[in-house]
C-alpha cells in the first residue's frame, strides 16, 4: 500500500512529458523521490514538465525507448507510447516498436538494476469486449490485423513480455490497465470525447454528439489514476496485476455534452451526427480487485474533475 516503502527513490518514467506522465513526475517529486523522465516528444511536450525543469531532483531526458538505456534506477514506470488512436495510427510500426522493443528494453534495464518496474497497459486489450464491465480474467476479442491492432495488440505483447520476464527471472513486475483518463494537459486534438468538447464549447462550436447520445462512457479523473498507479506500484509484491484502474461510473454522452456546456457558460448547441460503425454502446471498468488489493477506487465526480480541466484549457488555449 502507498506510504510502507520508504521514499527518497530514484525513478524513472519514460512517458514522463505527455498527459499521464507530466502528473506522474509531479506526484513522485512531490513526495521525495528524484525523477528522471525520458521522452521522445512525440506526443509529449517540454510544456508539460516546464514547472519542474529547474527543480534539483528532476531530470530530463530526449530518448525514445526503442533504444536501449542505461541510467541507474530503483524503479521504472514504462508510459511511453502514444494513447489516442490519432496519435498511434499516424506511424503504427512506430507504435508496435514502441510497445514492444520499448518494454524489451525497459524490463531488460529493470532486470540489470534488479528495479520493480509496472506498465502503463490498456483496456484496449480487451478489444471490442464481449463482457460488460471488464474483469481482468477476460481475455478480450481484439482484432489482429486492424488499423488499432498496432496499439492493442502492441500493449497485449507487452504485457506477455512483462509476464514472462516475472516468470523468466523473478522480475517484480506491475501491470496496469488503465481505462479512460482525462485532465489538466490533455490533448487538444487527439480526437477524445472529453477534449473535443471542451474545445467545441470554449470556442463557441456545435458540440457533436454521435447517433442519439445515449450511448455510456466512464471517465477517470488524472489525479484518482496516479494515485491507483502509487499505490499499484507500492503494493507487495506479489500483486502483479493485471489491474484495471479506471472510473466505473457511467455518463451517456448527452449528459457529458451538457456539463460541458454548464461548465463552461457556453452558447454552443448540441449537433448530432450519423454513428460510426465501430462505437461502442458502453465501456465500464469492474475495480473489484484495486478496491481489494489496493484499497483504491477514484473520488474525484466528473463535474469536479471537468470543472478543473476546462479552467486548464482556458489557460492554455484561451488567454
Ligand atoms: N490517457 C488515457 O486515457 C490512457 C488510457 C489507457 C492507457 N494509457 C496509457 O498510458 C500511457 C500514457 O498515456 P498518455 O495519455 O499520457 O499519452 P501521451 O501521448 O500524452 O503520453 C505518452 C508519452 O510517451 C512519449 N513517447 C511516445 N513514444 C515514445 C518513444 N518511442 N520513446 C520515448 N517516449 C515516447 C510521448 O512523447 C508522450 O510524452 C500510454 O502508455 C498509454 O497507452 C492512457
């Protein structure tokens, strides 16, 4: 559980400027430990960790982790990868390499170091799942050879690699899967349901909302998700994961359409469009087991969490 291991740890994010890992690095110092952040900036940005660049135990590194690293470190946490389908389809060989030889690399620099090491892993292991909500023991329905497989099928090997290094050679090893996440420093333009309509409201645009809008998401507010990848990664030892940390809570995208509109004092009007092919009617994490094993589950409601991502994107986009 978070708080038993003692602090003060050198570790390293990769993945440390993008969404996710900008908080991760945050959090680590904020507690004591000294932080080195590799990133490749290809989705990520100097922005996002621009606060902590003149902090004495944060280091920045410019790699990409298809290539192997040597640095010396107590722990790793593996980010590195772009999330959103914009982002990830744009080079998928790239994607798949980044998965893959970047877990290689990392699960070979944790054995070398003899570090714990946990991967930031997906729901999207799951595919288009067939089971509602999803408990880890499913083992998904993902398609092989589609325009998304780079990215799920890229984070499916990672986690075997991440299994057979634990079996292989004793490595303690963390695999999380992370569902829906949104916050501070989100995207703008990645293509995601909560970024696009913050966007739409702030600058006055229809908000579209696909097929009726009754279909649900679940969102997780960024700080609730750091805190289940701390307590994950402080956990004993033998919880190895797979663990879904993510917001079970359901809202159909007419109720997040109009919370935006609320919170942002927006005249936008709501547009609705024709239903792609591929949406989901619903996608819910079952947490039964962080709440077990790690005593998690997220506290932050929606509107909270959007109240503060829209004042976030305000700053950035609209000063
Ligand atoms: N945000 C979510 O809702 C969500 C959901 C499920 C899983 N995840 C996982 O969490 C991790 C972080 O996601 P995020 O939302 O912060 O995305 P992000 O795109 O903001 O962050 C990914 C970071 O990895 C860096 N990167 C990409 N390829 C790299 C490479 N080859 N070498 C070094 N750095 C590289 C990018 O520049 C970026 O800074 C990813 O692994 C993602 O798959 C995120």
């Amino acid at each position: 559980m978070a708080g038993i291991r003692s602090y003060n740890r050198r570790v390293l994010v990769t993945g440390g400027a993008g969404f996710l890992g900008s908080h991760l690095c945050e959090r680590l110092l904020a507690r004591g430990d000294e932080v080195v952040c590799v990133d490749n900036y290809f989705t990520g940005s100097r922005t996002n960790i621009a606060h902590l660049l003149n902090k004495p135990n944060f280091e920045a590194i410019r790699h990409d982790v298809t290539f192997p690293l040597y640095v010396e470190v107590d722990e790793i946490y593996n980010l590195a990868c772009p999330a959103s389908p914009v982002h990830y389809q744009h080079d998928p060989v790239q994607t798949t390499k980044t998965s893959v030889h970047g877990a290689i690399n990392m699960l070979g620099l944790a054995k070398r170091l003899n570090a714990r090491i946990l991967q930031a892993s997906t729901s999207e292991v799951y595919g288009d799942p067939a089971v509602h909500p999803q408990p880890e023991e499913y083992w998904g329905n993902v398609n092989p050879i589609g325009p998304r497989s780079c990215y799920d099928e890229g984070k499916r090997c990672a986690e075997t690699l991440f299994f057979d290094y634990h079996r292989q050679h004793r490595l303690a090893i963390k695999v999380m899967r992370i569902f829906n996440t949104y916050g501070p420093r989100m995207h703008p333009n990645d293509g995601r349901v909560v970024s696009n309509f913050i966007m739409q409201a702030l600058r006055g645009e229809p908000i579209t909302v696909y097929g009726d809008g009754a279909q649900t998401r679940s969102f997780c507010y960024v700080d609730d998700l750091i805190d289940g990848m701390l307590r994950l990664m402080d956990s004993d030892a033998a919880i190895t994961g797979p663990i879904n940390i993510g917001n079970p809570g359901e809202f159909t995208m007419l109720e997040l359409a109009e919370q935006v509109i609320a919170l942002t004092g927006s005249r936008s009007a709501i547009e609705h469009r024709p239903l792609p092919q591929d949406d989901p009617r619903q996608r819910r994490p079952d947490i039964a087991k962080a709440k077990a094993l790690l005593g998690w589950e997220p506290a932050v409601p929606l509107r909270d969490g959007l109240a503060r991502t829209i004042d976030d994107f305000r700053r950035r986009f609209f000063t």
